[in-house]
C-alpha cells in the first residue's frame, strides 16, 4: 500500500468546520441551530449580479486569458478601485479563484520553502493551511483582547525578524477579530517593510466593512511602498458571492506579476461564469455598500452589547468586518462549543460559534475565547445571543 | 526591495501560450489565424448546461460544502460513473477547480518535497508546473512517435524507480499524443504499482473521446488495486465546459481522500455556478458523446491523413483526445511556428500550431515536433493544414 505524504500530519482539520458533524446531528434531531459560526452572511447581492449570470448567452464555455477577462479587469480598476484611490496598469492585476488561491500564489512568489512571514496573532486560521502548504513558517506577533486587539509597536515585530522573514501578512480589517488598522498603523508597518526589504501582503477583502468615520487606508497607499505591496482582495464578502470564487491580486512589482502570470496559466484560468457574476455586482453603487454597512453596524452593536451583558463575557467594539472575538468565562471554549451543540436546548433551539484558539499559532493560547460572526437578522441574532447567554448559565464548567 | 522566491527561476512559461503575442500581432495586423494551437474546442455543450445556469435563482451565493454540492456530487457518481461501470462511494469523490486544482491536490497528496513521479513523455506540460509548485520531481519514461507513442515495457519503468518514486501519473487518452492506453497496459501499469507500492494518478478528462470500439479500461477498474488509484477527471473537455473550472477526484483510499479534504476546507469550495452548469450537463445522454465523437473522428482522419501528405512530415494516428503529436521537415519547430505567424501569409491568412518540445523535459528532445489540436470546424481545420503545408514549403529552414 503506498503511503501518503507528510503533509497528512502537519495539515490540521479546519477549526472553523470542526463541530459541523455535531451541528449536523442536532438538526437531524430537530433542533433549530443559529449560525453565529462561519462568515456566509445573509445580505442580498446586488441584484445585477444574478441579472448578469442569467442574461449571459453561451452555447460553451471556454477559457479566459489566465489573467481573468480584460472587461472584469477593467470594470474592477476603474468601477471599484479609482473612485477609492488605488490606481495600478491592469496587466497588475490578476483574477483568482477567490482570496484563497490568491493567498497561495502570494505566498508562492514571496517564499521559498522555510522562510517565514510575520502574521499578526490571532489569525484566519486558513492562513496556517496555505502557509503549511507551501512549507512557508507563520511567525506570530501576539496581540491582546484587553487591548482590543490593537496593532502592537514596532518593535514587536522586529524582535520575531530572522533572516528568513520575507514577507508581513495583514488582513485589515481582521479575520476574526474586526480590528480595523489606522493610516497610522499601516505607515508604521510600511516603514518596517521598506526598513527590511519584506513584502507586505495586504488582505483587504473586508475593506467595505469599516464602521469608523476615517476614511479606510490601503496598503497600496503607503507612499514609495509599491515594489513591496502585493494586495490580495476578494468579491466573496463585498458582494456576498464566496460561491463565485472569485478574487485578485494588485501589485506593481514586476517581477511578482511575472511570476504570478506564471502559476496562473498554468491553472489555466478563473471560473468564467463567477467573473460574469462579480462584472455584474460592480455596477452596485455606493448605495449598496452604505445600506450593508448600516446593517452590519446596528448587527455589531446588538451583539457587543448583548455579549458585554453576560456575566463573565468580554468583547471588544470591532471596528470592521463582520466577526468579534470574545472571551468567554470557560476554561475550554472548543468543549463548551460542542456542549452547546450536543447538550444545550432551549425551546429546541442552540447557537453555534467557532472556538478561537485555532486562529492562534501560539499553544495554550486563546483557550476561553470564541469567534463570533454577526452574519444574521438582528431577531435572529438576539435570540442566538439570548441562547449563548442560557447555554453558559447551564454549562457545567462554567466559571462564573 | 524584496527579494522575489527562487520559484521565478525555475517556473517556465506557458509553453502553450508563449506565441500568444505574435498571434495577436498578426490578428492586429488584419491577418486570420487558425487556431490549432490549444485545446479549446468549438464543439457546443450541452443545451441543459445552459439552462440549469439561466434556471438558477439565487440572491446571493454562498460556499458550498468544500467537496462540492451533495447534489452534483450524486448525479456525477450516479449519472456519469455507473453506467460506465465505476462505483465509489460519494464520499470518496471532492469536486475540485477543474482538473488543475486537482493535479496539485494530488500531488500534495502522493508526495512530499523532493520525491518523485513518473510520467511518460512527452506529457501535459502543465504536470510540470504542478510539480514544480509542490517541488516534486518528475521522471520521465521515453515514448517514441515512430512507435506512436506506445506504453514502453514495464522495465522502462521498472529503470527509471528510485526510493523516492511515489506515483505514476498516466493520460488516458493522452494529451498530446492522443495515445489510448489499452485494457492490457492498464494491468500492466497497475501490476507495476502494486509491486512497488506506488499511486497511480490516472488524468482520465479525455475518457469520452475515444476512437477505437474497446470498452475504455479506467484506472479505477484494475483489480485489487483500490489503495493505490487516484483518478482525476474534469468537466472541461467533457462538456465543452473549460471555463466552469469543476473537476474532481475519486480514491478508495481513505487516507487520501482524508487529506485532500482538509486541503479542499482550506479553499472553502469549488465554483459553485460551474457546480450548477455541469449538474445540468450531466441530464446529457448517451447520443451527446456519440455525435461528438463521430465529429472528432472526422476530424481526426482529415488530421492524419492531410498532415501525413506533406513531404518529409509524419504523424501516427491517434486512438483518442484531440490531439496529434507529428514531426515536420524542421530543425526548430518553435522558430517554425514562430515564423508561420510572423512572417507566412496566404491570401492574409495563417494557422498557430504549438511545438511539443515543452511537452518533453528531456533537454533537445521533440525539437522537430509539434502538437496539433484538431478541434475546429472540418472545412477550416482543411483551410488550416493547407497553410501548413505551404508554410513548410515556403520556410526558408526546413529539410525538404
């Protein structure tokens, strides 16, 4: 029998898909389960995104250029990023099958096997999964839920350089914690990279969801930063297609998108009828983003203040995106999760939310916390927070 | 700044898209290009392809399960497979991104960083960059034109072993070569792998274009060989449905399908609206794959013979796939085709072909071959290797 490979072994299950057995079973037992677990929102997309799949005419389906097609290219430059202010050659831009092929030809370009990228902690656990892949080390810079999960100094980050650290990878704002870095932050950070010749990857894909009055301050903006920057975006979460599975990859630097090119013809190219989807979606006006926006903001408030209120329970006030972290009184969050759905009922009813220490690198850390997505209807949300707060009155290993 | 990954060294270029720029040069220059360069047929998909994706009502589009939809999944296993004799449990199948994203998969799967897998040359050359990302090795196992690229005898193989060969990877049909490997091969290979304890990785996306009356003898129908086969397919060819970007991969081996499970959660989901164009394609029935096959023959025999008339070019007669591996009166075949689109006009007129030396990794091996993909209509496929042969005619380098 032949044996498979070690990546067996160093591949961890995803921690975000872990419980679904136990949430399946509940609903196989009647039970009504609230979602509060993984980021696949109920907001409409824009209505011109299905009106682009069903009038799209072909009798088949053949490739694109690997690169995507000139129109989304285009559409995405100049309907979505100028009015932002991000300016760059569409031969700068890729297409890719979603966030997460983008994330693996980055690391791909930036790293060879063994080098390592500094990654803020806690992290979107799939970054592990990729880095793993591609036998890249994550290096971790801890942040602190007391502090709200706020950019550590500089210094930080250069105590965990080695000479092998090629790359600062950031996703802003966070997945999981919805912290939101400042144009201050992202300058300190860019001056870090420039001072030590790293490539800073920018994981931008809830850049619509900020709930602050600043205005949202790209990687791409950091002034004389542009050998170094390589952004990665999705349409998943801006316009609620993750099925579509498409992303990008925007930088000036030459000789990644050289590279990148590479590896994308290769794969041949993006999914044609997910790249008619999202050409379709960029017609959505400003309108579509400030209506989601309030929604997520009223979403967000209901659910720190609801989870501040429980006995034992902190939470931060994210400033973005659409997930919070909180620390639970419990000594074992992935114990409890489970327990909420195998034990817990309440009127046939129970909530699942995802234990967070897989988002940490770093061992027995982040134990009591959970992740938290507020990604239903405020009714629903309330009941499924009422539910959490009932679930830890009863839990048998409850602190409080 | 940053310092790129020695991956930009070793990554070649698109071997089949390298003469991109000259084509589209001489389309800017007024001039009609034949496209016999690169396998995207004409050939229509199915017409309930079309209709499940305009039928299709959503108002957003969220992940699928990562495997891929229950749905497609079971009409794959039990529309596709069953009748042609292979069953698995569903499973034991993942959808993938094509078969792209499952050659790296299983890649990943079969082997770790420096280990090996053999292959027959000359071969896909994209099984080069898959391997070249995953720093796998691959070996090559010589296969001759002027014995129509036939399976070599097992002690080719046998030679080529090292301790870190870990899989034979086989394109059954072949591309490019167009070679049908028979029952007798399959046994022969499978009895090969048994022996040593290596996969198989059988890329069986041509298995629907098949020239002979045989029965195909999949992979997956080798005796007693269930631990060892992992088959890779894809809807691309199949349907005509290259740029819905679904594939799959199916083993009995429980470990394998484990570990690709966990590498498929980490991208989150294949394409979910090339999901719902190939579940449509499947309601095609059997008379589908007879018309199209009844096309490519023809195709095929206008192929063969036209190419064999021309003085001092010879290519053997394929069994299946659309492709013809045939060498020409040339020293260099890629100044060759470089020099069709640059330099020779017929009545404005010229066709793109693509030399098969990058389908060959052994240095200076196939220079004075070329792949043709005969998968354009019958009076312009006529038109195109007319040019051809008063191409080779009028180049001022060929032998004849």
């Amino acid at each position: 029998m032949p044996h498979i490979s070690h990546t067996a072994e160093i591949m961890p299950e995803s921690a975000i898909r872990k419980l679904t057995p136990y949430a399946d079973q509940a609903v196989a037992d009647g039970i009504k389960v609230y979602h509060l677990n993984i980021g696949a929102p109920d907001i409409k997309s824009p209505d011109s995104a299905m009106k682009a799949v069903r009038d799209f005419q072909f009798d088949h389906l053949p490739y694109s250029n690997s690169a995507g097609t000139y129109a989304l290219r285009r559409a995405i430059a100049e309907q979505y990023y100028k009015p932002i202010g991000i300016e760059f050659e569409l031969d700068e831009m890729l297409i890719t099958v979603a966030g997460s092929e983008a994330l693996t030809m980055v690391f791909q370009a930036a790293c060879d096997p063994g080098d390592e990228v500094l990654v803020l902690e806690p992290f979107y656990c799939n970054y592990n999964t990729f880095s793993l892949m591609n036998r890249v080390e994550l290096v971790t810079v801890h942040t602190d839920i007391r502090n709200a999960f706020k950019l550590p100094s500089i210094e930080e980050f250069e105590k965990a350089l080695t000479p092998r650290t090629k790359a600062v990878l950031l996703c802003n704002p966070a997945n999981p914690t919805g912290t939101l870095y400042t144009k201050a932050d992202m300058l300190a950070i860019g001056e870090l990279c420039r001072k030590h010749d790293l490539f800073l990857i920018s994981d931008e894909a809830y850049r619509e969801f900020c709930y602050t009055d600043e205005p949202y301050f790209s990687a791409m903006q950091i002034p004389d930063l542009q050998e170094n920057v390589i952004l990665v975006d999705s349409a998943s979460k801006r316009y609620n297609l993750c099925g579509a599975r498409i992303g990008c990859i925007i930088s000036h630097n030459k000789d990644v998108i050289k590279l990148i090119n590479k590896l994308a013809q290769a794969r041949l190219c993006p999914p044609v009828l997910g790249q008619v989807a999202t050409y379709g979606a960029l017609s959505a006006g400003a309108d579509y983003f400030e209506k989601v926006r309030a929604e997520y903001i009223a979403r967000r408030d209901i659910t720190i203040s609801m989870l501040n209120e429980i006995p034992g329970v902190y939470s931060p006030c994210p400033q973005g995106a659409f997930y919070t972290v909180a620390q639970l009184p419990v000594p074992d969050a992935e114990d409890f999760c489970k327990w909420m759905l195998t034990d817990f009922r309440d009127r046939g009813e129970t909530v699942m939310i995802t234990p967070a220490a897989p988002f940490y690198k770093t061992p027995d850390t982040g134990l009591d916390q959970v992740r938290i997505a507020y990604v239903i209807e405020q009714p629903e949300l309330r009941r499924a927070l009422e539910l959490l707060a009932k679930g830890l009155k009863k839990y048998p290993h409850a602190r409080a």
